[in-house]
C-alpha cells in the first residue's frame, strides 16, 4: 500500500466524511458558540459510529506479519498463526511468495468472499484499494501490505473492546482553537518523511506548511495530501504527556482558500493506535510537534 493511501485509509476509518470546500471562496465567518457546539458534537457522533461498525478499528482482534512459504492458522496452540479462541483449531494455511500470499481453508471450514463460498486461492491485499475479506461468522480477515511487511489483519464484530466502549473524552468545543492558517505552498514538489510504529519510513506528498499563531507565538504544521480533496495533518503537542494520546493526533483540513486554512483542533481526533494494537498508524514527522498546549478535540482514550 503506498503510504498516501495509508494515510487515507486511516482517515476514512477514523473519522467521518467531509466534502471539500468549494475552490476560491471566501472563509465563512466564526460560527457562534452554540453553532460550533452542535455541529461538533455531530461531527464526534459520526466518528463514534464509524469506531463502533462492524468493520471500524474496534473490532481489531489480530495482525500477523507473514513469512515467505507455508503457515498454518486457527486457535490450535501449535498453530503458526494463532488466531482468536473461538475459531476453529485449523483453520487453514497460508502461502507467501513476495508481496502476494494465497489461502486455503482447512477441511470443513467455509469462509466466504464477497458472499460467495471461498474454496482457496490468491488473495488481493490493500496494495492497489479494497482487499478481499474472508469471513467466517463474526470474524473474518484480510491482507495488508506495508513496506515489505505482508501482513493478515483479523476482526471480530462481536469483539470485547466493541461491546465495551463507552464513548471518547473531548475537551469542550472552542472557537479559540478554530485558528486560520496562513498557507505557504512549496516551491517544489516536496515528499515528506513520516514514520509509523512499525518502526519504517513512510513518504507523502507535502504540499505546503501552515502557518498560524497560538497565544502571540508563531507555529508551523505541514501538512500532506490523502488523495480525498483535503489536507491530512499528523500532530503533536504538549498535552500528549498527560491529557491526550501519547503518540499524537489527526486533523483533516481543507484545501486553501485564497491561501488561508481554518483549523479546527476541535475536531482533532485519536489515531486507530489509540483504540488498538493492531492497526499501523503513521506518527508525527519532524516539525509537526508542537510547543504548546492543544487543549481541543478527543482526549487519550481509556488507559491508552
């Protein structure tokens, strides 16, 4: 998977929808405090949904990086690949060569794909867009490709850390953290360097860098490009120490209007990694760790 569809893949799982503003218009004026509550509070109301579907990061149940050749799957404990308790002992095996891998279902178990019995054979990763899906009841599982790294990302619809959540801490919302941006475009096309936590590099399209002020001091952002028609930025701050997720946060923005860009940290949302183990999630590249204090949008989640 390259790493701007990375980056839109988590976008779309972590947060909801948003059309980008129409092009050469003028930035509408500060909503009152009323109106930014509510519509806040609808936007996290969308988000939470989409954390709570059947295929949102809470139902994350496994992720096993694949070798080259055969392993074998399912609960059994000399299993290769040792899936959750509830699935069958052997489940199947799996297959690497290079980035591909095919699966082949244990006999007497019946995955399906796309709603059609699944008898086994070459599966597509996340590479190149939608995956194939095996499902097997409430679990089912996919491959994504990171870097070298092939790996089977499992779910669980009826998974405990679904069932039991209880909704995301915010900060209240606050037109003092809906800050216009002035937008400085790049010269040249420039690749910004963004690590993950799987310890790997990732390269996305920087457009440019947001400038814009915090309590009279100047601070810089830069942003990248998620293939949706809007600005994609991976940030830190100073309440990550005690108050926010510890790795950082998201905030999607839109594109420049008459070189200038609101952003809205009250919708700065938790990355999949504060939710579970098992996502790959992109961290904060050098220059997006801010010196202050962001006290806007979700708050750390649980003990994460």
């Amino acid at each position: 998977m390259t790493p701007i569809a990375l980056a839109l893949s988590l976008a779309l799982h972590a947060a909801p929808a948003a059309q980008p503003a129409p092009r050469n218009m003028p930035q509408p004026a500060a909503p009152t405090a009323d109106d930014l509550q509510t519509s806040t509070r609808a936007w996290h109301e969308q988000r939470v949904q989409r954390l709570q579907a059947e295929d949102g990061w809470l139902t994350l149940v496994g992720l096993f990086w694949l070798k080259e050749g055969v392993q074998t799957a399912g609960s059994a404990p000399e299993s290769d690949l040792d899936f959750p308790a509830g699935t069958p002992a052997k489940l199947g095996t799996f297959t690497r060569q290079g980035n591909t891998a095919r699966f082949q279902p244990a006999p007497g178990v019946t995955f399906t794909r796309d709603g059609q019995p699944f008898t086994g054979g070459a599966l597509q990763s996340d590479e190149k867009g939608t995956p194939d899906v095996l499902k097997l009841g409430d679990v089912s599982f996919q491959l994504i490709l990171r870097g070298d790294k092939l790996g089977v990302r499992v779910r669980d619809s009826g998974a405990a850390a679904r069932k039991q959540f209880q909704g995301i801490p915010t900060y209240p919302a606050s037109n003092d953290w809906r800050i216009e941006a002035r937008f400085e475009p790049a010269q040249t096309p420039r690749m910004l360097k963004v690590p993950n936590v799987l310890g790997t590099i990732d390269e996305m399209k920087a457009p440019g860098t947001l400038v814009f002020t915090v309590a009279g001091k100047e601070h810089r952002l830069t942003p990248v490009e998620d293939g949706s028609g809007k600005l994609f930025i991976i940030f830190a701050d100073e309440t990550n120490r005690d108050a926010t997720y510890g790795a950082g946060r998201f905030l999607s923005a839109d594109m420049p209007t008459g070189g200038r860009v609101v952003l809205d940290f009250n919708r700065a949302y938790n990355p999949p990694c504060a939710f579970t183990k098992f996502a790959t999630c992109p961290l904060p590249p050098r220059g997006n760790r801010l010196a202050t204090r962001v006290e806007a949008g979700e708050k750390r989640y649980a003990d994460h």
